[in-house]
C-alpha cells in the first residue's frame, strides 16, 4: 500500500504525522513523497485560524481531484480541522473516505489501517504510543510534552480542538528524547499549547524545571529549546533550569499577544503590561544572553489607534529579538466572535505592515550587534547554487527564526553539525560569516527519514 501523507499547521501537528506515520509502516504501509503515485493520500489539517483552514480544504479538494482522477483509490482527513468541523465536512465533501481527529492516535491508526484493508494486527490496548517516523531533519526533533489547553483566551479555538490539557509523564518523554537521541538527533524542541504549565495536571505543581534538568542528562542532546511558554505560568525554578542548564539554550518563546492592558483584558489573557515588563526584566536578568521571541496579534476587536500605538513603541523598543505577528482571525465559537467593534481588514493588514517593520528594524539592529562575533552554528544544508552553507544559532528555531550563511570558500562543513562561524555580515533577518577553524570533515548527505522502534 502506498500513501502520501499531507502535513499542515504546527509543529504539534507534524509530531503526530511522525506517530501516523510509524504505525502505519508498522502494518505494511509505504509512505510515498508524490501524492500523484499513492494509492492513498491523508491530508493531516490545521483548522486553527481563517487562512489555516482555506489551505486544509485546498488541499483537500486537491486531494479528491486526484482521486477523481483515478490517481488515487482513497482520501483520508485527520487533525484540527477534521476534529472542529467534522459534521459539516461529511456533509459538504462526501467523496472523502473517512475523518479523524487528534486526540487518540492508536485509534485512528487502526481505523485508518482497517479502512486501507491492511492485512498486519492492529495495536492492541496495552500499547501506549506508536512508532514513530521522524519527517524533520535528522538532527532536530520536536518533542510534544502536554496536549490540550484550558485557557480561557477568548480569540483562541484550540480547548475544542485539542481538548483538555494533559501532561505526558516525564519518565515517557525522557524515553522518547533517549530514542531521538540514538537516532542522531542533537537539538530537541519542546512544544505544547503551554509548556510552562506542564506537569499540573499530573500532581498539582508545575514541572517544566524538572523536566528539563531530566532531558539534559539524555547523551547525545546538546541543545534543549522550549516554546509555547504562557507568561502567566513562568517560574523561578524554570528561569533557573534555563539559566544553568548548559544544553538548554538562552532562548524562550514567550506568546505575549499584545501589551495594551484594555486588549489584555478582552483577550482574558490573566496579564497586563506591568507583569510583561517585570517578567521580560526578570528573563534578561537571570539568564545571560538570553534572547526572547514572542508572538503578537494585531486587530483584535474593539482595538484603537491609542491600543495599536502601545503595542507598536513596544516592539520598537526591541523587547524581543525574534517576533511573529498574525492578525486577528474572526473564529466562529469563542468568545470573541461576538465582540462589537471588529476591525476591518484593511486596517488589520496596514497595522501588520507597521509592525512587522518595525520589528526588520529591531532584527536588523540586533544582528549587527553580532558581527565579529564568533558564534556556534547548527549547520542545516548546502545550497550548490549559492554555493554557500545555511545554519542556525541557538537563538534560532527552525524555520520561523533567523538563519547564518557560510559561504563555501575555506573547505566543507558537515550537515547536521555545528561549526564556529565567525560572523562578518549582517541582514534583517540574517547573519552571513566564515568558517572559524579550517579543518573541515567531508559533507555529509541529506539522511534518509529514520524510522524509531515502537515506544511503550
């Protein structure tokens, strides 16, 4: 059997492909990388914001096209946009062959394998978790600590999609970084809908700090990098973990979605600007060159010119290094759908535009403060055409931050290494550099995906 499996949306959305994927291969199934030679195809969705879910359904309708086609026999749907609207998605597309959800992987494994007709046993009850398959890179891997999220952010959709937040015991997820690590992979990244209240539901006390100082003993791992943390959740021990830990790096994505208390407010985000402020001083203060990545929303109903220029001196003041911004997206079931003075869209993209600007100027400034400097570089891959190797620092996460380009003029540098780069350049979003030493090991080719063994 041979499938083509579609990942949209995060990077919690791609760990649960990994799990899709491995149980699959375990019952036979081979995963091909063109959807036109599958027998077939599994569109895993993102059905978190407006432009998320157009893309889902795209690719969906591209999916049924080719089975129209006679390219492939089926068409499956799994994750977020499947678990949010799956009523009205068997209404409205009936030629899809099945929908699943998000929240038991075994489950729509074996669905998935009984529907495809495959002939190897289903994963019994006393199996906690699949095989994995990694689909990043080798040397990088997500590592998905809790699900689920109660917040009560009245823009956010994510407690009706994910559901309820629950925690991965720590014993389980030093296992699956051990497995990672054997595999070759050397910077584990920690996602959840809120990684800093991990461990409350498991006995009532947060254990993010703990868990940290468990995954820097697993050999092989030479960086540690959290995301998704929630301000309201941060603590002492967490900053300390940061701090001395030395395979964790001084890096920590900390969403603030907006500094206006009035807009703080409506978003039933728990903060306001003063507990922002001490936090980001107590974050610098304690851990020595720290950098700080946050994610910001900009139209959110009932936002003035006064809440806009609040958040924009903000961000000119270069709080945070590393900065995503999104406008507000109008999503049906939460609280804010209902909210009078919703922003029109043309307002909502300049204020954008204002924003992500402002912060080309704050990234700009930030990286010519790093030329000769001599940085340790994760190098990723070789561009022949620019000739040049492209790499990250450890204030860099995968594809959202910035990257370092090394041309290719004193020798080769292996993939899936790190190097030290002495940086020589600077753009907004990017640092350009040499090689610091001129002793080199041959490349190394882009590895095959790896499969891991079966976790219990």
């Amino acid at each position: 059997m041979k499938v083509n499996l579609i990942t949209l949306g995060c990077p919690k959305n791609l760990v649960d492909s990994e799990f899709l994927q491995g149980g699959l291969r375990l019952r036979g199934v081979e995963f091909v990388a063109e959807a036109a030679a599958a027998e077939a195809i599994i569109v895993n969705t993102c059905g978190f914001i407006e432009s998320a879910k157009e893309e889902s359904i795209d690719t969906i309708l591209q999916a049924l096209e080719l089975k129209k086609q006679g390219a492939c026999r089926q068409v499956f749907v799994t994750g977020c946009l499947s678990e949010r609207y799956a009523p009205e998605l068997r209404r409205e597309l009936p030629e899809v062959d099945g929908f699943y959800g998000n929240r038991d992987l075994r489950q729509i494994v074996n669905g998935l394998a009984l529907q495809m007709r495959l002939k190897h046993n289903l994963l019994g009850e006393g199996v906690s978790a699949v095989a994995r398959a990694q689909l990043t890179p080798r040397h990088f891997a997500y590592l998905k600590i809790s699900e689920g999220c109660e917040h009560p952010c009245t823009f956010c959709a994510i407690p009706q999609i994910r559901g309820a937040f629950r925690s991965t015991p720590i014993p389980e997820l030093v296992a699956e970084a051990r497995q990672l690590a054997a595999h070759g992979v050397k910077e584990l990244i920690l996602v959840a809908q809120d990684s800093t209240q991990y461990g409350l539901d498991l006995n009532g006390r947060q254990q993010l700090a703990p868990l940290l100082q468990a995954l820097a003993a697993v050999a092989g791992l030479e960086w540690i990098r959290v995301m998704y943390a929630y301000p309201y959740h941060v603590t002492t021990e967490m900053i300390a973990a940061i701090a001395t830990l030395p395979k964790v790096v001084k890096y920590l994505d900390l969403p603030i979605q907006h500094v206006s208390d009035r807009m703080l407010k409506r978003m039933a985000r728990r903060v306001n600007r003063q507990f922002t402020e001490e936090l980001i001083g107590r974050l610098h203060a304690s851990i020595p060159n720290l950098v700080l990545r946050t994610s910001l929303i900009t139209g959110f109903p009932g936002e003035t010119e006064e809440d806009f220029q609040s958040l924009y001196d903000f961000v000119c003041a270069g709080h945070f290094a590393r900065l995503g911004v999104f406008n507000y997206s109008h999503e049906e079931n939460t609280p804010a759908y209902t909210f009078a003075d919703q922003v029109p869209e043309e307002v909502k993209r300049e204020r954008y535009d204002l924003l992500v600007e402002a912060q080309r100027q704050v990234a700009l400034e930030w990286n010519r403060r790093q030329i000769g400097r001599e940085l340790r570089v994760l190098i990723e891959e070789y561009d022949e055409q620019e000739q040049a190797y492209c790499g990250r620092t450890q204030w860099d996460c995968p594809e959202i931050d910035h990257t370092v380009v090394v041309p290719a003029t004193r020798g080769q540098l292996p993939i899936g290494e790190f190097s030290s780069v002495r940086i020589t350049g600077a753009r907004d979003f990017e640092l350009t550099g040499r090689a610091a030493s001129s002793r080199f090991t041959p490349p190394m080719a882009a590895p095959a995906q790896r499969r891991l063994p079966v976790l219990s």
